[in-house]
C-alpha cells in the first residue's frame, strides 16, 4: 500500500474544504424582500392556473361546437334525400334517314337469255 499518513491528509483537507464552504453565512432576507418574493409566485401561479383553466375551457368550447355541428349535419342529411334508384330518361331516338331513290330505274333483268346446259 501506498503511504496511509498521505491518504489521511487529503481526505482531512477535502472534509476541511468543504466544511468551510459549508458553513457561510447565508444573506439574510428583509421582510419586504420576503413579500416580493411571495408575490411573484403567487403571480407566476396564477399565471399557470388560469392558462391551464383557458386550455380546458377551449376545449369543452371545441367539443360542444363540434357536437352541435354533428347534429346540424345529421338533420339535413336527414331532411336532404338523394333518390338514386329512379329510372334514367328515355332516350332520345334517332331522326329517320331520307331514302333516296336509285339513280338507275330500269327493270332487273336476267344476265343470260337461255339457262345453259351443264350436262355435256
């Protein structure tokens, strides 16, 4: 082991360091400076229960308006009625084509005077 006498020194200066720092004397506070102090936390704690409070009423404000837009939504789908199940509208016809008559009126005739003889 190393010198025991060196370990006990530094560990006696470290507590001494310490105990020394340890043992100020703190700032003593007047009473007006207490009061200030008290009232700024007072105010800094008001200031976050009434933000808190805001949040929450913004919130029920949302919920009621959207449930109150729900049920206006609801009501006119209700009272609006698409019927999607009638029958389409007739079509609408066609104009009738002109007929014109052949340029050629001549009577049809057979291409061949006699009909021939297929047995030879």
């Amino acid at each position: 082991m190393k010198n025991p006498t060196l370990l006990i020194v530094i560990l006696n200066l470290i507590f001494f360091t310490l105990f020394s720092f340890g043992c100020e004397e703190k700032k003593k506070e007047t009473p007006e400076e207490r009061l200030e102090r008290i009232g700024i936390a007072v105010a800094d704690k008001f200031a976050k229960r009434r933000a808190e409070r805001m949040d929450l009423c913004k919130e029920d404000a949302i919920k009621i308006a959207e449930q109150q837009v729900d049920s206006i939504l609801i009501a006119q789908a209700k009272l609006t009625s698409i019927d999607t199940t009638g029958r389409p509208p007739k079509p609408i016809k066609p104009d009738l084509l002109e007929i014109t008559p052949p340029k050629d009126s001549t009577d049809v005739k057979p291409l061949f005077e006699e009909t021939p003889d297929t047995i030879q």
